[in-house]
C-alpha cells in the first residue's frame, strides 16, 4: 500500500504538470499577443510622428514660399514708392506695403509655431524609435522561446499522459477512482503530506493515533474534515 500511496503522490504531480500545460496553451499565446501589440504600439506611434513630421515639414515649405513671394512683392512696392507722384498713389501704396508687412508678421509667428511643433514631433518620433527598438531587440528571443514553447506544448503533454498511464495501470481501481474523485472536488490537491501533525491541505490538526497509521503507510487514509488523501513526509521530528 505505501507504494501505491507514493505512486499516487507521483501520478498528482503528473497530472498537476498536465494542468499547468493545458492553461499554458492559453497563457503562452496571450503572453506572445501582449508582447507582440507593445511593439506594434510603438511602431504605429513612429509611423504617425513620421506622417506628422512630413505634414509638417511640407507646411513649413509652403509657409516659406508664401512668405518669399510676399518678401518680393513687398520689396517691389517700396520700389515703387521711388516713383510716386500723387498723394492718392502714396496712400493707397502705403496700405499696400503694411498689408504685406502684416501678412508677412502673421507668416513668420506662423513659421515659428510650426517650427516648434517640428521640433517636438521630431522628439516623439525618436523616442518612438527607441522604444519600439528596444522593444523588438529585447523580446526578439522571448518570443522565439514562447513560440517554442507552444510547439513544444503537445509532445509534452504525450509525455506526460504515457506517464499517467504506466502509473494508472498499476494502480487498484479504487484507489484510482478513489484519487480522481478527490482530485475533481478538491481543485486538483487530492494527496497532501503530514506537516506538523495536520493535514497538508486544511491544516486541520490530526489525532495522535491516526498520525501514526499514516506513518505505517499501510491503508489509504483520509482527512475527516477535507475528505484529501494523507501520506507521511518522513519527518520523525514531528
């Protein structure tokens, strides 16, 4: 019997190792995806500074034509005022020439603005490049290992089922039906160990003289308040 109580404690962690693959056939993929969507983050972040910058940069040669062609035009009408004859030609040139100086004033408060958001796109974009870098080159070989381990996770899991069987098929069906019972109303803990005189799964403190049946390992016994599988751990200290 004390062996078919270590073989149980062997087919739990089995079958504890078959659990933890199962969920990590949800967890690994979810893990990959966060990974994969931090980098995209970034990536998209540079791919809209760029646009950014590009919209801007041609906003800012526009703004520069614009403002040489009304530097011209405004130096072309100071050349003219060389030549005025009549008050009412000076005026209306004079109106002309603060309308250009204006328009040339809003241009460059324009051309400055611009020019600071050049500047502060350019900074988001490198920064977006960096991290989205740092990003790729540090989880390159992180995503590399969870993709193996996915690949991995079915072979292992056969593994670990012809384990289960070459254990199960030892076991007297009681006892086996007896565990699979535990194991599906406890969450998977079907055997624990004496620790300290209790129960490794309730920690409910067990009669001296049902201590030391568990020690003789001779007949499956059960926790009275758990219903969980005992077994001895070997420590005669306790």
């Amino acid at each position: 019997m004390k062996e078919e109580l270590e073989q149980l404690l062997e087919l739990q962690n089995i079958d504890d190792q078959l659990g933890e693959l199962e969920r990590s056939k949800v967890y690994l993929p979810d893990m990959i995806k966060n990974i994969e969507t931090d980098i995209q983050s970034w990536k998209e972040k540079h791919a809209k500074a760029s646009e950014e910058l590009d919209k801007l940069n041609r906003e800012r040669k526009a703004l520069e034509l614009e403002m040489e062609v009304a530097q011209s035009e405004l130096k072309k009408a100071q050349e003219q005022m060389k030549a005025i004859k009549t008050n009412k030609e000076y005026d209306a040139l004079t109106a002309q020439i603060s309308s250009f100086k204006e328009k040339i004033s809003g241009m460059e408060e324009k051309l400055l603005e611009t020019m600071d958001e050049i500047d502060a796109i350019k900074e988001e974009k490198e920064e977006a490049q960096k991290k989205y870098q740092e990003m790729e080159n540090n989880n390159d070989e992180v995503l590399k290992n969870l993709n193996r381990e996915i690949d991995s996770i079915e072979d292992k899991m056969r593994m670990k089922e012809d384990q289960r069987k070459n254990i199960t098929t030892r076991l007297n069906r009681r006892t086996l039906s007896h565990y699979e019972r535990i194991r599906k109303g406890k969450g998977g803990m079907a055997v624990v160990m004496v620790r300290k005189r209790s129960c490794g799964g309730c920690y409910k403190q067990l009669p001296p003289q049902m201590v030391q049946e568990i020690k003789k390992g001779d007949r499956l016994l059960t926790c009275d308040n758990c219903g969980r599988i005992l077994l001895w751990d070997g420590d005669e200290s306790q």
